[in-house]
C-alpha cells in the first residue's frame, strides 16, 4: 500500500508537470504559431486599455522577448521558488509558489484564489452530498424496482436534470424560490454568508445554490447507478449471497451497491474535482464571488495572469481528487488489490 502511494504520488507530480507544460503552451506557444507578437502578448498581462508603448515596455520587462523555453523556465521558477516583476515603476515579488501576478490589481494571483476559494469549496461539498445521497439512492430504488411508476418517473426526471443546462434552472429557481412571489423560502443571489460569521445563515444563503447544481448531477448518479446496480444484481455472487439466506438489506448493500460503486466513484472525483476549480455558471447565476466568477472576471478585463491562476489550482484540484479515488477502490471493491 505504501508503494502504491509514493508512485501516485510521484505519477501526480508528473502530471501537475504536464498540466504545466499544457497550460503554457496553449497561452503561449499557440498564440505565437498564430502570429501574435510579444507585445500582444504582454497586452493580456498589462489589460486590453493599455497602450502601444505600454505594452511595448511590459513586453521587455516580462522577457516575451526571450526563446519560449526560457520563459517556460521563468514560469516553473515562479511557481518552485517565487518570481520578481519590474512593471516600471517597481519590482514586485510574488512568494512561492507564485502562480502569476496581475498588472492591472498589482498583486499576486494566489491571495485572490485562496480568498475565493472557501466560497467555491463551500458550493461544491454541500452540492456534492446532496447530489450523492440523492442520485445514489433514487439509482438504487430504480434499479431495484425495475419498470415500476416510481422508476419510469425517477428515470424522466433524472433525463430532464441531465438536459437542462445550469443556468437556466439556476436562474428559474431564483425567479420563483427567490424573489418576491408566494414561494419565496431562499435567499437571493450574491448574499452569501461566510461559515465563520454564522454556520446558520451560511447554510442558507448556498441552500438553493446546493439544490440547483445537486439537481444537474444528481440526475446523471441515478442514471449511472441504476445501471450498475442492474448490472451487479445479476452476478453469481448475488444469488450466492442470496442463497446464503443473507437479508435482502445486505445483499444490495454490502454486495450489491458496494460492486456498483467503482464507476460512481471514478465519475465522482473527477465531478468535484473540476467544481472545486470553478462551477463557473452556478456562480455567475447566484453572484457568488467563487473560483468560476473569478475567472470570468479575469477573461472579461484581460488579465492573463488570473486565468493561468485558475486553471492550474484547478488542475491540482482534479489531480488530488483522482489520487484519492484510486485509494478509495481498495476500500470500496475488494476484487480491487493494489500492489
């Protein structure tokens, strides 16, 4: 077991190096074989109301002037061991690990995401247990009383969830959960309330948040975990349980689900991986001041150095997040043996 985790380890680290590479390459090599110029380059790092010979002096100041793989070198640098930028009128320092400094808020970008970061964390882990519980647990009663009414309508709502798109039931919750009508029992978009000031009011400021991003992927669990449970129901293993004289309980439970769980696993990490990262429309139709609002924000004002921020947090995110799930098979599914 031991082995197995330094090598998860070491293959994480290996990947956050490729993300790296990737990450660079699409925001600077591509833009480069396109024909962009250093200075159009250093226009997305000093905003698009900069001038010629502005961007002109950022464009020496920052070394886009330089061979790609030095800057690639100067980027790992930044992140390892910290970086120094001379913007004109000063050198600023951003400690390690640096993952960019904004010219237009003149601070590095790694306070801002970690600001932004409890507001994100908070949406996904409540979204997550709900979607859970509930996407596993209807896919169980399904799978378990198949082509019952209770199926059939539990298999209708779930396709509905998986169609419509988050911003259109986020902001239909809203009109009709939220906003001055008979229904209202929600708080509206952009109260949010952090869990220090008071646990209560947080909860119920991200309570419709939760429900709405649960109800997108709750649908897909139950899709999924029907069919794995039609699929583990049927096994030799289950009629042997069964035959055993085992509680109906226990069979769909410690054998049944238990088989079951391995792709819900796989699909769940990789799921609150990237919400971690940025629910990016949830946070846009609740005004929450997330991860996702952060990098749309960054887009918007053409700040360069924000967007690499974000997309390399969320990065680790997904690469921390599937660390643990290949630990949690062991757990979850003995044929599962890790060596």
């Amino acid at each position: 077991m031991f082995t197995y985790l330094i090598r998860r380890l070491i293959g994480a680290v290996v990947m956050l190096a490729i993300v790296s590479m990737a990450t660079f390459a699409i925001f600077f090599l591509v833009p480069r074989l396109a024909g962009a110029t250093a200075d159009g380059m250093a226009s997305r790092y000093v905003g698009r109301t900069a001038s010629e010979e502005t961007a002109k002096l950022a464009a020496e100041r920052l070394g886009f002037n330089d061979p790609l793989i030095v800057q690639y070198g100067r980027y790992l640098k930044g992140i390892v061991a910290g970086a120094e930028y001379d913007y004109g009128a000063g050198v600023e320092t951003c400690p390690a690990p640096c993952l960019g400094y904004s010219f237009i808020t003149n601070q590095p970008v790694l306070p801002d995401l970690m600001d932004r970061l409890p507001v994100t964390l908070s949406l996904a882990v409540g979204a997550a247990v709900i979607w859970v519980l509930i996407g596993v647990g209807i896919g169980v009663l399904s799978a378990l009383r198949r082509g019952s009414v209770f199926d059939r309508a539990a298999m209708v709502i779930a396709l509905a969830g998986v169609s419509l798109p988050i911003f259109f039931t986020g902001l239909m919750s809203l009109q009709f959960f939220a906003y001055g009508n008979p229904f209202s029992w929600a708080a509206q978009g952009g109260t949010y309330v952090t869990f220090n000031d008071s646990p209560v009011q947080w909860a119920y400021s991200l309570l419709l948040p939760w429900v709405t991003l649960a109800f997108l992927f709750a649908a897909g669990y139950a899709r999924l975990t029907r069919a794995g449970m039609l699929e583990t129901m049927n096994e030799d293993y289950i009629r042997t349980a069964r035959a055993k004289g085992l509680r109906e309980r226990k069979v769909v439970t410690k054998h049944g689900l238990r088989g079951a769980l391995t792709p819900i696993i796989t699909i769940f990490g990789l799921d609150f991986g990237l919400l971690i990262g940025g629910a990016v429309l949830t946070e846009s139709a609740y005004s929450l001041n997330g991860l996702g609002k952060y990098a749309i924000d960054a887009i918007t004002n053409q700040d360069l150095p924000k967007v690499m921020g974000v997309t390399l947090l969320a990065a680790l995110f997904v690469v921390v997040a599937n660390l643990i799930v290949d630990l949690l098979y062991a757990v979850v599914d003995p044929r599962v043996r890790l060596s």
